[in-house]
C-alpha cells in the first residue's frame, strides 16, 4: 500500500453527519425555536457539527481565536443563528456498501461509541472533580474524528486497516499504527489544529501522554479523555469495527490521581449514565 | 445478496433525497429571511425615529406575512407603553397605556420573553372583547430588549396564513433583536441632539439653537410679510443677587424664570437663555402690541416670585425690551434683536421692572 502522509487532510473543511442524524437534528429544528434550543442539546449526539461549531467559534472573527475548547462556550459565543446554519449546511455521509456489508451498523456504533465516550468524560470528570466538565464532554466527543475523516476521504485505507484489525484481532488503532506508521488519532489532532481549535484540545484528541508536566491541565485531559475511551470499549460500547478490550495505561491512573479501586467504583454509574445516553441517542 | 444490497441502496438514496430536499427547503428559507432583514435593515438605518416608524408602517407587514401591528415604546418615567407606530385603523396615532392595563404585553416584558398565541381568544390574556377588525385570533407579542433594558414591544395581529412556522417566528425575533438596537440608537440620537441645544441650567433652549431658529423665522416672516417680535428680558440687579445670596441662589433665580417663561409663553413660541442672565422670547405671527402683554405678564409672574435663604426673603424683577420687524428697514433678526436690546436698555434707564416697545 502507498503510505500516506498526514497532510493529505488538510483539505478537509466539514465532516459528514449519517443520515439517522441529520434527520434527528432537522426535525429539532423544525419543531423547536432556536430561543429554546442550546446548542449542547441540539448538537450534543454529534461530533461533526460539534466540530464545525467550535471552528467557527475559534475563528479570530469572533475575538476569541484558538481559546474556545467547550461546546457550552461556542455555543453562549456564537448564539443560536450560526448554530442553525451550521446544522443546516452539515453534508451527509453516505454509505459504503461495498467495502462493508455492515456500514450503516459500524457508522452508527462509531457515533454511539463517541457518545459514550463524552458521557464517560463528563461523569468521571464530576466525580473526580479534576477538570472542566463542559471541557471533558466535548472532548471526549470529539475523540475520534480521525476515525471519520479516514472513513470518508480515504475509505480504501481505512478498509485495509479496518481488515488487519479483524484478521489479526488487533485493535483498529494498533492496525492504524502499523499501517499509516502513525495512530489514527494523530488525524483527530491535526484536523483540530488546522481547525484553529485549542492546544489543550488539540492534546486531547492526539491522546498525548507525553506532555511536559507544566502542562498538567492539558495532560489530565488527554488522560480523562484516553479513560473514557478505554472504558467505552471494555464496556462493550464499540466504535463499530474495534472490537477489542483496551488496557488502561499507567500513566492516566498517575495523571488522574485515581486509583483503581475508585474506577471500580464508579462503573455502575458509568453503566447507568452510559444506558440513558444510549437511550437520548436511540429515541 | 447483490439484490438485499441494491434495495438497501435504493432506500438509502431515497432518505438521503429527502433530507437534501428538507435541508434545502429550509436553507431556501433562512435566505429569504436573510434577505428580508438586510432590505428591512437598509431601509431603517436611520437616525431620525419619525422616519423609521413610516418605514415600519410601509414594510413590516410585507415582511413579516401579517395584516395589522403596533409599536410601542416604554416610557420609563411613567412605566406606561406609547404607542409609537402602528397600521391599525382602529386605534389613534398616538395613545399610552399603563403596563398593568395589557396583561400579553405585561408578561411579555416581565419574562423578557415573546408570547405566540395561535388563538388570542382561548388564551388567559383574552379581556373578554374581540376586535372585529382582526380575521382570526393569531397574535405574538414581543418585547424589544438590550440586554435587560426594555426599549418596548411589538405586537403582530392577523397572520396571513393564522399561524407562525418555527422558522418564521425565529424571523420575527432576529426582527425584533435589530429593530431594538435601531430605535434605542434613534432615541438616543434625539437625547444628544436635544441635550446640545438645550441648556443645562434652566433646561430652555441655548443660544445656539435661538440663533438657528430666530433666523429661519425672520426669513420666513420677511419673505410672508408676517408678524415677528422679539423680547428680551434681563434679571435686574443680578451681579447683587449673586454677590449678596450666592451664586446656588443666582442659579435658583435662572431656574425659575425659565420655568415662568415655559408656563406663559405659547407653544409656536422660542423661549432661550441668552447668555448669563438674558432671555429671549421669539413670538411668530405676534407685532409688538401683541407681544406687550406677553412680556408684561413675565415681569409680574416673576416679580410674584419668592426666594429666601436662612435669614432673608427676597424678590426679583426683570426689564424687558420688545422689537418687532420692519420689513423695509431690516435685514437679518441681528437688526430686530438690536431693537429688542435698546428696548432694553430704555427700560433699564427707566428704573427698571418694565417693558418697553422699541
């Protein structure tokens, strides 16, 4: 296979969202003014609108450039106009049945996996009260936009990778790694840096763990956000082709300052919050 | 399998389709809206709040799809609603009505908040009496706000259709969000401009705004071969008043004169200070004997004035000097007014507390 370099998503300026979605989204819209909606609510299922959300509210246009990290601040910035536009200009992805006979299903376990994942985030970040938990959210969202973009803009890759990961049970990103000779989450990174989004985001969605230790609030993040990953896939809340559990490092019970047993713990919480977000997203 | 695959595909195209058409069907919308608000914006750019209220009454029902509205501003001193602007025939061109008395507009400012009633007679702000005038009960009424300062409300009557899209009632607040910047831009405009022509201390008009006034009057006088007087007043033995009671009382002295000459003088009148303690009346349509018992009736309200410090009560007087156009001798009020202040000093001479006609 010809390897590819990161740069070949610079071009990228909108994700798609599945159709499920955007029907979801349209009929909010439609039923509700934008007076009574906020953009958390409307767009909280979404990670490619909440991409193009905190793009546009860290634009230098609206005086806060690269400094907006939460969803809840782009959308008290940027107010409910841009917003419906943005919902109403968000393309849709379609399917690609030929490389996969399950897609609709994977697509639709990739954006459950992410929601779960911003749940986890916010939960776990109220628990341990260690970071803003608009911030946790968000990220956690997020996460994989990596995922979506190699899905979209080179399917045939992400189907060579998609491959390895079943044939050889590895994970999607130990697979991703081997084959683009980086992880799959170095594209979350770069779309968000080239989006203008925060450094402390930036980290987060590169799942950075090497960060200096003067940058502990950017590190907590990364490792909140590495976590509620971790427990999404070991709780059974796959992003569709992953299907591996995943070892929760070292370094997130240091960076977090969490023991194992407290994660223990909280997990039938986890579990509780994880099955009414399932629910908002299924209904 | 292939045959599963192509139906899957077919309906999935088919759904695609339908979202295509729905988000293009409501971007189509938003751009007719966005079009509405640029045109309603050129067009109420303004400054001048006289101007804006005949914009709204020309195009906000175009606009905004509906048959009957009314504007009103609050008026924070009084709490009460003035009607500013309306296109219904029904109600006079201008009309106040306390807060309290419209329980829709009331809560509509108490929440902030707009209130959107498909059937105004079912709902509980309903006062028992249907206006014939309206083709069915559709009614939003929204209030115009900065911030939390309340600026007034919109009421919209008589929906076209008789209902309200969610898209359109979005469009209706964007309307109402621009129309509350523009109108307190307005008010606040007429505030500076008012505020640079009246004067501070007595809250009459400044010499500035006499000069402008009394000049386009002559020139109209000159050019009907109308009426025109002047009288100019000066405070008797003011320098004293202000050595002897303080200058806070000198004030005081001013201050009451001005309130004195609102009273007597008529509304078509100019009243101004002149400078320090000079006042100048300009009565159009008035010749000198017309004016004479004008000025009389100062000089006696004034003198009936009563100031007293701790320890002393004391009067004031004032002398009053009239002139009058004469359209073969005069060129500018600057020659009318040179009148008036020989009058002036006639009256001055003459012991003071009189009117003389020069």
């Amino acid at each position: 296979m010809k390897p590819i370099e990161l740069d070949v998503f610079r071009e990228i300026e909108i994700l798609p969202s599945p159709p499920f979605q955007i029907a979801r989204v349209l009929n909010q819209v439609n039923t509700m003014s934008f007076k009574d909606f906020s953009a958390e609510t409307m767009i909280q299922n979404d990670p490619s609108m909440a991409c193009q959300i905190l793009k546009i509210a860290n634009a230098p246009f609206y005086g806060y450039p690269s400094q907006i990290v939460s969803l809840e601040q782009a959308s008290n910035l940027l107010g409910p106009g841009p917003i419906k536009n943005i919902i109403l200009t968000t393309p849709i992805l379609e399917s690609n049945n030929e490389a996969y006979s399950d897609y609709n299903i994977a697509v639709r376990s990739l954006w459950c996996h992410m929601i779960i994942t911003a749940t986890f985030a916010l939960e776990i970040s109220e628990l341990s009260q260690l970071h803003a938990s608009d911030e946790c959210f968000t990220a956690g969202l997020i996460h994989d936009i990596g995922k979506i973009a190699l899905l979209v803009y080179q399917p045939k890759i992400f189907a060579i990778i998609a491959k390895k990961a079943k044939r050889e049970k590895i994970s999607l990103c130990q697979a991703g790694s081997e084959t683009l000779g980086w992880p799959i989450s170095e594209i979350s990174g770069h779309l968000a840096s080239i989006w203008g989004f925060p450094e402390k985001l930036i980290n987060a969605l590169k799942l950075n763990k090497n960060l200096e230790s003067n940058n502990q609030e950017s590190k907590k993040l990364s490792a909140l956000v590495f976590l509620s990953d971790c427990l999404a896939n070991n709780l059974d809340y796959h992003d569709g082709w992953d299907t591996s559990e995943s070892s929760i490092e070292t370094w997130i019970f240091e960076t977090l300052e969490l023991e194992q047993s407290t994660l223990d713990s909280w997990i039938p919480k986890l579990k509780e919050v994880a099955e009414l977000a399932v629910a908002a997203f299924e209904s | 399998m292939n045959d599963t695959n192509g139906a899957k595909k077919d309906i999935e195209l088919a759904t695609i389709r339908d979202l295509l058409k729905k988000q293009n069907g409501m971007l189509g919308q938003s751009l007719i809206f966005s079009n509405h608000l640029l045109y309603l914006k050129k067009s109420v750019s303004l400054l001048d709040l006289e101007e804006i209220k005949r914009v709204l009454v020309e195009k906000l029902p175009h606009i905004l799809s509906i048959r009957y509205f009314t504007l009103f501003l609050f008026d924070k001193k009084s709490n009460k609603l003035d009607l500013a602007c309306h296109n219904r025939p029904d109600l006079p061109q201008s009309m106040s009505i306390a807060i309290d008395d419209s329980p829709v507009m009331k809560e509509a400012l108490d929440h902030g908040k707009y209130i959107v009633e498909g059937n105004y007679q079912n709902s509980k702000f309903f006062q028992g009496k249907r206006n014939s005038l309206f083709q069915n009960n559709f009614l939003v009424c929204a209030p115009l706000m900065i911030e939390n300062e309340i600026v007034g409300i919109l009421n919209l009557n008589d929906n076209i259709k008789g209902f309200f899209s969610v898209g359109e009632l979005d469009f209706v607040i964007n309307i109402t969000e621009f129309l509350s910047l523009t109108i307190s831009n307005a008010l606040l405009f007429e505030k500076v401009e008012d505020l640079s022509v009246t004067d501070g201390l007595t809250g009459i008009k400044n010499r500035q705004y006499l000069e402008n006034i009394f000049a386009s009057e002559f020139s109209r006088s000159l050019r009907y071969k109308s009426p025109l007087s002047a009288i100019l007043i000066d405070v008797d033995h003011f320098k004293s008043i202000n050595d002897t009671y303080g200058h806070q009382k000198g004030d005081q002295v001013l201050i009451e004169i001005g309130k004195v000459l609102n009273v007597i003088c008529r509304a078509h009148d100019t009243i101004a200070r002149y400078g320090g303690e000079e006042f100048v009346v300009v009565l159009p349509e008035t010749n000198a004997k017309g004016a004479f018992p004008i000025a009389e009736r100062i000089r006696d309200q004034v003198q009936s004035l009563s100031f007293s410090n701790d320890t002393k009560h004391w009067n004031v007087t004032i002398s009053c000097g009239i002139g009058e156009i004469d359209f073969e001798k005069m060129k500018s009020k600057d020659d009318l007014l040179k009148i008036a202040d020989l009058a002036l000093y006639k009256a001055k001479e003459s012991g003071r507390n009189q009117t003389v006609i020069g």
